[in-house]
C-alpha cells in the first residue's frame, strides 16, 4: 500500500506521452457536457436551498462510464489523466451558480426595497446577467494557480475531496490500466490517512476480499472481475437515478408527495407542526446529498434545525418578538432566528480563517528558508501554467471585471477605485479560503463574502447595493480558486498536467458564463423567485448581512441570542484546535451546518439526516471483516442480495447511489420546468 501522495503509480507512467503534457479534444467536450447538465441541478438546488455540489466525484463517474463502452474502440483509450481533465472542466462548468451570486447576490439584488437603495429592487436583465458573470468568471482561476507550489507540493494539504476524487479515478481505471497481477493491489488501494492524527480508513477503499482475488487470479479473471465490478456501480447508478427521476416526475403531478405532514400524524392533530414549517419532503437528492455530505455534517444541521425550528422559533412568536406570520422573512419567525444563524456563520468563519492564518505565518517564520525546490515530487515545467499566463491572465481579468462592473451597475454604485479594492480583498481572503480547504475540506465561502461586507460598510458606509457586489466579488473569488486547487490536488496525486487542468477550467468556466445565465434567467422567468418553489434563503442571509453592517437595527431581542451563539461557537472552534486528535471533538457541532440547519426549514434537513444515517450504517457494514456468503443465504435472503454490492462495490457503491439520486432530481427538474412552462395540468 502507498501514501496518498504517491497515488501516482507505475502504470501512469506508461501511457502516451500526449496524455501527460495536452488536455484531450474528447475529454473536454464530454467535461462541458456533463458540466451543463450538473450546472442547471445546482442551480435547481441552490435556489432552493442554497446548497451546492462540486460534483467532481459525480463527473468523473459520468465521464468513465460514457467511455467504457467505446474503450476497445478508441485508438488512444480513456485514461485517469482524461478523466482528470473531463472533471476539471465539469466542475468548472458545474459551478458557476454560486460563483456569480445566482443563489445568493443576484437574488439579493431583487429583494432590496426603496429604503435598501433609492430606487429599489436591481433586477439584472439578461445581457446585464452575462456581463455580470464574465465579470468575477476567471480572476479565481489566475489566484490559484500561484498558490499551488506552496499548499500542494510543498506542505501536501490534504484537500480530502480532491483526494477522494483522485481514489475514486484510481479505482475506475486501475484494471483497464495495468493488467499486472503484482501491480494491480497498489494501484487500487491507499493507505489509512490521519487527519488531526487520528487514522480514517479512506472513503474508496476496496474490500480485502476483492484485493484477495486481485493477487490470486490471472489476467482473464481480473477482466472477468472488473466487469462484474463495474456492471454492479453501472446498474446501482442507473437504478438510483430512475428512482429519483420517477418521484421528481410524481411530485409535479402530486405536489403533496413533497410536504408530507407526519408530525401532524405523531401529535395526532393537536399541534400543527406543519404551520412551524415541520414535514418532511422524501427526496432522494436530498437523501444522496445527505449519503454526500456524512453523518457528523448532518447531525450539526440537525442540531440547527431542532434549536432554531423547535425551540427558538416558537419562544420568538409566543413572546412576541417576531409577532407575523411564521414563514415571513421580516416579521416572522422565520426571519428572526435567520440573524441567529448569520452570527454563528460569520463567528465560525472569521475565527477559522484567522486560525488558518495565524498557521500559515507560523509555518512561513519555520520554514522561511526552506525554500529549495529540489527534491519536490511535481511534473516538469512544461507541464505547468506559466508565469506570464498567471500575470497576464490576472491583469486582464482584473481589468475585464473593473470595466464590466461600470457597464453592469454604472460608476455611481461601485467606483473603479473599490472595484480595484474589492478584488484585492477577495485575492487575500481566496488565499485563507484555500488553506482552509486544504487542512479542513470546507471553503468557507459563505463566511468570506460577509468578512468583505463588514469590510466595505466600513470604507463605503450606507451604500448596500455596492456592498453586495463586493461581496460577490469576493465570494467569486474564494469559490473558483478552491474549486481550481482541489482538482489540481486530484491532478497532482495522479501525475496529470495543471497546464491540462487550467485550460479545462477557463474553457469551463467561460462556458458556463452562458450555461448558468440562461438557466437562472429560466427558472427566473417560469417561477417566482424568490417564492413557494424557491424560497433562495441564502439571498435574504446576503440582504440582511448587508442591512445589519450598514446600520439597520436588529429584530427585538434577538442581538442577545446572536452574541450568545456566536461566543459558543467560537469557543467548540478553539476546542476543536486545541484539541485536534480527540476522538470526542467531532462530537462537537459544525458551526456552518448548525447554520444551514436554522435558516432552512425542517425539510431541507430530515431526509439529509436520513442520507448521513444511510452512509453511516454502510460504512459500518462494509467494513465487517466477515468472509463473503459464510451465512445460510436461504435463511437470510436480503443479506444473500446485498453480500455482493458490499464486496465488490464497497464503499464507493453508496457513493454512486447518491450520485444517481442527486443527478436524477436535478435533471428532471429541467423537465418539471417545461411543463409548468406549457401549463401541464397536475393536481
């Protein structure tokens, strides 16, 4: 077994020359493809829930399973390095949603009301919506690239998710790849990674069992194992996505199925906890969300939500401090502990940042003259972007954005001069994002956007429209540079070009510049937004963050709960640093997720929680060390049925399984769309 840095293995080294130093025609075109299909889901869930996926597992999945078919036909076959490219552009492509504010600024914008901005509401039209997009596309992409010497090669962060990526692409190609018996168990296993020293079995570990056939069989078998491996994944996939797309397809048609009122059962009626936003929507994105995320995330949102919906929101409505309708973002419960939500987002973010920074001098004051280069695992310098791509890149995009910024807003909202200042803040804020991601897999984008509100309240007082854009700029910023690092991260550990990688991603990102304006201005123009369908509670946090830091007072009472939560929060921080490696600090609750949990309704979080309890007990259950089919299968014929997909699927298996869930909404959503569109009847 080899360390995650060294997943590069042999059989890499042998492939084409042309695969190691060019993206490919082929994998780029499959990446926006899947890229714009993945696109239009996020923006599906993130106006409904502002929650948004990188997808960069779920693309490179999709991306081998369009090639498998047509491998012995391809004259060059599909190999991880493709594959790495394909899910660079893809996620490029994916996520541009948040990365240009249409789950959250743009919105924003919409909400405002005369006594936010003099005339009111900013509704962007659509040229206005693409210049806006070009605008904060590609100034991320040019931060990242500097930074990769330092936090990948040098200090190897983790980045789990790229690391997760880079197992997952190991282990879809890793018999086509190496027919060698005696290469083939290093190609497909990894060794337990510590994080916060404590030893976590990686996500895509394949059974010992599997590896057992591995170094006992020959070359047909392993063929012949493959297949049956890979036909298993392809049927859950296949399966799993139909499953979701059918009740997608039924919740039109019965919209009911969506707002189920169960604890309207449980109290037998005499409390209606449905009118307090409790029911449960069972959605399979939402569970394969969940299955994504992981209990310990999970559990913190519903923590969030049991404080938030069950407990403060009705001692705010009977106390009379939010006396208006419950679900009513001004007067209502609803929009009073959102406030609550917003201090511990912003407390968790801030002191995370600065104990990310305060990491970073210190390892730059130990290691300040440590700086040869020699020795360093990386490709060679014609594989890497060069520097006067970075420079030039970063001073046009710099430029570009300044300029788009006047055409989209005008220069009495945003002068040249804060434009200028907003991009620096969001270049330096990107580079704690980054680190963050890299020591904790969160990018903390959310939180870096309101630091760069709080900080332009100070320098342009009372203007909240100017406030939001800056915040976007930086929220742009932070995004597209953590994105760009984690799939140079997934690149690195598999030997792939970051020449490759960074065109993928500008050809992605310019891309979905189109992708992403035309969905929002679609679902802008089928469905009230916000409204019923999408309510966009991220865009109301955006709105009143802006309102808070520019002097709008607080709803009643509620600054105390918020200084309060927000203290709380920053101590489980300090404790989770002070005590890295105690099994008992992941007990402790995510203050990000704790958020979500409170300013999305009940529903957003049950069936998640549902997806976590599913990845936990799968886990659990792949990990038993028992031998495969030692039981009477006549006396347990569901453990009979399941046996194989835990031994040749693993724990990679749940993982497509939530891949197909999430992909089937968010692509039957678009179909949704056309029929309310054509006015199809439903009931």
């Amino acid at each position: 077994m080899i360390e995650n840095d060294n997943i590069k293995m042999k059989f890499l080294q042998e492939n084409h020359l042309y695969e190691n130093s060019h993206f490919t025609f082929r994998a780029v075109i499959c990446g926006l493809i899947i890229g714009i299909l993945m696109c239009f889901s996020n923006m599906y869930f993130g106006l409904q829930t502002g929650w948004i996926s990188m997808m960069s597992l779920q693309s490179s999945l999709l991306g081998f399973a369009i090639f498998k078919p047509f491998q012995h036909l391809l004259k060059h076959k599909f190999s991880p390095i493709e594959n790495v490219v394909l899910q660079t552009t893809a996620v490029a492509t994916a996520t541009m949603p948040l990365a240009a504010g249409f789950v959250g600024v743009i919105p924003a914008m919409e909400l405002m009301t005369k006594e936010d901005n003099p005339t009111g509401a900013v509704i962007l039209n659509g040229r206005q919506l693409l210049l806006w997009s070009l605008a904060v596309a590609f100034f991320g992409v040019f931060f990242a690239i500097p930074l990769r010497k330092q936090t990948i090669i040098r200090e190897r962060l983790k980045f789990p998710s790229g690391t997760a990526t880079a197992q997952m692409i190991s282990l879809l190609h890793h018999q086509q790849q190496q027919p060698s018996s005696s290469i083939a168990p290093r190609v497909v296993t990894l060794r337990k990674r510590k994080i916060h020293n404590v030893e976590q079995q990686p996500l895509l570990l394949l059974p010992q069992q599997q590896l057992q056939d591995y170094n006992t069989t020959d070359n047909h078998q392993h063929d012949s194992s493959f297949e049956y491996s890979w036909s298993l994944k392809l049927n859950g996939l296949i399966a799993s996505f139909s499953l979701s797309s059918v009740y997608t397809l039924l919740s039109y048609f019965i919209p009911i199925i969506n707002t189920l009122p169960i604890f309207n059962y449980l109290t037998f009626g005499f409390v209606d906890m449905r009118a307090w936003e409790w029911y449960f929507t069972p959605s399979f994105s939402y569970m394969g969300q969940g299955i994504i995320m992981g209990l310990p995330t999970t559990l913190s949102m519903l923590l969030g939500c049991i404080v938030g919906w069950g407990i403060l929101s009705p001692v705010a409505y009977f106390a009379g401090w939010a006396p208006g309708p419950i679900h009513d973002w001004k007067t209502g419960s609803k929009g009073w502990i959102l406030w609550i939500s917003l201090g511990v987002m912003i407390a968790e973010s801030c002191v995370s940042l600065l104990v990310v920074l305060a990491r970073t001098v210190i390892r730059i004051m130990i290691t300040k003259y440590e700086t040869d280069d020699i020795g360093l695992d990386d490709v060679p310098q014609d594989q890497q972007v060069p520097k006067i791509v970075t420079i030039l890149g970063l001073f046009v995009s710099t430029l570009s954005c300044i300029y788009l910024v006047r055409i989209v807003f005008g220069p009495d909202v945003l002068s040249e001069s804060m434009t200028l200042l907003a991009i620096l803040v969001a270049m330096f804020l990107s580079i704690l994002g980054v680190r963050a991601l890299g020591e904790t897999d969160l990018n903390p984008v959310s939180g870096i956007g309101k630091i760069s509100q709080v900080f332009f309240a100070a320098v342009m007082p009372g203007g909240i429209l100017a406030n939001l854009i800056a915040g976007g700029i930086a929220e742009a910023g932070a995004q597209q540079a953590g994105d760009l690092m984690q799939d140079l991260k997934t690149g690195h550990l598999l030997g792939a070009s970051p020449k490759a990688q960074f065109y993928g991603q500008m050809i992605g990102s310019f891309a979905s510049v189109f992708v992403a304006t035309g969905a929002y201005a679609l679902y802008r123009t089928v469905y009230t937004i916000p409204g019923p369908e999408f309510p966009v509670p991220t865009a109301q946090v955006w709105l009143d963050m802006s309102r808070l830091v520019n002097g709008h007072p607080l709803p009643p009472h509620v600054s105390e709960f918020v200084f309060a939560f927000a203290i709380l929060f920053t101590i489980f921080v300090f404790i989770k640093e002070l005590f890295q490696g105690q099994r008992w600090t992941r007990f402790i609750p995510q203050g990000i997720a704790f958020a979500i949990g409170m300013y999305n309704p009940p529903n957003f979080t049950l069936a998640r929680v549902l997806g976590g309890l599913i990845m936990y007990f799968w886990t659990q259950f792949c990990e038993q060390r028992q031998e495969p089919y030692m039981y009477d299968k006549h006396n347990n014929k569901l453990r009979a049925w399941i046996e194989p997909y835990r031994v040749v699927g693993g724990k990679v298996f749940i993982i497509i399984i939530a891949s197909g869930f999430v992909l089937g909404e968010g692509t039957f959503a678009i179909v949704n769309m056309m029929m309310r569109a054509l006015n199809v009847p439903h009931l």
